[in-house]
C-alpha cells in the first residue's frame, strides 16, 4: 500500500540512524562544546521509533527528545514509517556504531530474535518501549517498560457492556490497529474477553486501519457499504476513530448519535472529539514515556538491575470528564 515511499524510506533510515538528531547537537554546542553534562561519559542512545502515524506517536517521540535532552543522553533517533525491514536496519546501524543501549518500539511483535541476538553478541542492552515482542527468549532484552493493552482492550469492552445493557442487539464494527502489533493483538483480545458474556453484542466486521486516520476513514466507508445496521465502532486508537468520524459524516450521519465510537489513547484531538459527543468513551494510554526510559536506560548501562516489565498506568475518560481534562492536556 505504501510502497512509493519505501525508497526514500530506506534512505532516510540510514541517513537518521548514521547522524546524532539535531536536538542533541543543539544541546552540546549550547553547553560550551562539550557533548552533555555528563561529558564523555554521556549515554549514547539508539532509539529506533515505530513511525509517525498517530498523535499518539508524534507526542511520544517529542517526549523521548525532550527527556533525552534533559538527562543528557546523547540520542541516536530513527523513524521506520511502520516497516520492519526499516527498523531492524536501524537497529543494525546502532550495534555498527556500538551505542551504549539500544531502545525500540517494535512495530509487530514477531521476527525480531536474530538482529536481537546480534545486539546481545555485541554487549549492547536492549530496552524494549510501548511495545512488546513475542519471543521465547527474554534475555534478548533488559527490560519492557509500556502500557498493558490487553487492559486497555477490557476497558473498551467493559464500558460497552454496561451502555448495552437492557439493548436488544449492538452491532460493532472494530478498526485494528496495525496487523501483528502488540496493540492490535491485544486490544482485540482485551475487547473479547470483556464482551464475551454480554449475548447482546456482536463484532459483526474488523478490519486493520493501521492505526491512521486515513486507514480508519478508508476501512469505514468499506463497512457502511458493506454493513447494513452498525451500531458502535471500537478504534483501536483515537486517529481511526477520527477517520471514521469522517467517514459517517461524509455518509449523513451523526457520530455519537446513529452510530457511537469507542477509542483508545486519548490524544487531544480525540478527547476534543469525545467533549463534542462525536466520540462516546476513550481508554487513556500514555505516550509519555521519555523520563522512565532514560532512567531506566541510565541505570541498565550502568549494570543495575532493573524490573523486567514497567507497566504504565492509565485511566478512561467519559464525554464530561474529557471536557474538564482537557485544558490542562499536554498532548
Ligand atoms: O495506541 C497508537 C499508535 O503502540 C501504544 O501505536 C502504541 C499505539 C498507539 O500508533 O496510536
């Protein structure tokens, strides 16, 4: 689908993962020529990040820059516009120039054990970020510091089973996120396990949007085609369900009213979309993640020990308290 783009991709992978990111040439030359406060005993990072697909990726990665900056982390960054291929190139170009520890946020959840094991060969510490993989050998990294999505998916579920409550049938069309991303996986399980018991609703079409707000648009219009009575669409995360808000306008309805949405996320737009009733409820998960990586990265190089899983923790939001949250929302 994205294929155009793959090209310029590979090369700016290589061009990003090769060069220091600007920020923290900026803080070197600002603290006099030295590279950080720490000196030649600065960490250097490679962060290999999953894209720039959603706000809610834009603020995490704000949030790695800025918490690197601060920590005087000498930050390696690269941007894989959601490929693998891409990211696991990164990862090698981070172990060639022997960076200090490595930190990703892998976009799907399997194929990663071979240029892990590279990593390991070479001495570097791997810290796994918002995402998880799946692999039978957990001394491929240090530690995974991210939400629990199979949570976040109970969340979504549990919220509907209570507004169905006395319905007759709830029909849901469900946006996945990526295909084979820890998120999609498992915010999928999370919204079944939740609605299992509830013989009222019924999933009645999904289909991956990739996490986009074009993905959701598109993959909606494909469902009021195809899907003659929908009743709710479950998002994976808040840029679909704004997609998909798109699309049922653009078919004459009114979201919040003829077909309700649940998100996940609560990035600004969406919380925006939530105080204006277009969206009816959103499960919070948290992109600031940078302050905890970079203490957690300080204290692996320094051959600390450290928790094996940091769960991040998270709340839901309603349309009145969306209202009240969102004046002082950072992101
Ligand atoms: O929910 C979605 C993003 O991995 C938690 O990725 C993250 C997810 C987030 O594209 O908006």
């Amino acid at each position: 689908m994205f294929k155009k783009t793959l090209a310029s991709t590979v090369g700016a992978v290589l061009l990003l993962g090769m060069t220091a990111c600007g920020s923290s040439d900026d803080a070197g030359g600002a603290a006099g020529g030295s590279t950080s406060g720490g000196g030649d005993d600065a960490i250097t990072m490679g962060f290999a990040q999953v894209g720039a697909e959603s706000g809610w990726r834009t603020a995490n990665t704000a949030s790695i820059q800025a918490s690197a900056e601060e920590a005087g982390v000498e930050l390696q960054f690269s941007d894989a516009q959601q490929k693998q291929a891409n990211q696991i190139q990164a990862l090698r170009s981070y172990i060639q120039q022997q960076v200090d520890v490595i930190a990703f946020s892998p976009v799907v959840e399997t194929g990663w054990d071979t240029v892990l094991q590279e990593a390991k060969r070479a001495g570097i510490p791997v810290i796994l970020t918002d995402r998880s993989i799946d692999s039978p050998d957990d001394t491929l990294y240090a530690t995974f510091l991210g939400s629990d999505f199979v949570a976040e998916g109970e969340k979504a579920g549990e919220w509907l089973v209570e507004d169905s409550a006395g319905a007759d049938q709830v029909n849901v069309v469900e946006l996945q996120g990526t295909t084979g991303a820890a998120p999609a996986i498992d915010r999928k399980e999370g919204f079944e396990s939740a609605i299992a018991g509830a013989d009222n609703i019924e999933v009645v079409a999904s289909q991956t949007g990739d996490f986009t707000r074009s993905g959701g648009r598109q993959v909606m219009e494909a469902f009021l085609q195809s899907q003659p009575d929908i009743d709710v669409v479950y998002a994976h995360n808040d840029d679909m369900g704004l997609g998909a808000i798109e699309a049922i306008e653009a078919a004459g309805m009114v979201p919040g009213e003829d077909i309700k949405i649940i998100t996940v996320d609560a990035v600004k737009d969406g919380m925006q979309a939530l105080a204006d009733g277009k969206i009816s409820f959103i499960v919070e998960c948290n992109p600031l993640l940078g302050d905890q990586l970079m203490e957690l990265a300080d204290q692996v190089v320094a051959g600390e020990e450290v928790p094996k899983r940091v769960v991040v923790e998270e709340t839901t939001f309603t349309q009145e308290e969306a209202a009240a949250a969102l004046p002082d929302r950072q992101y």
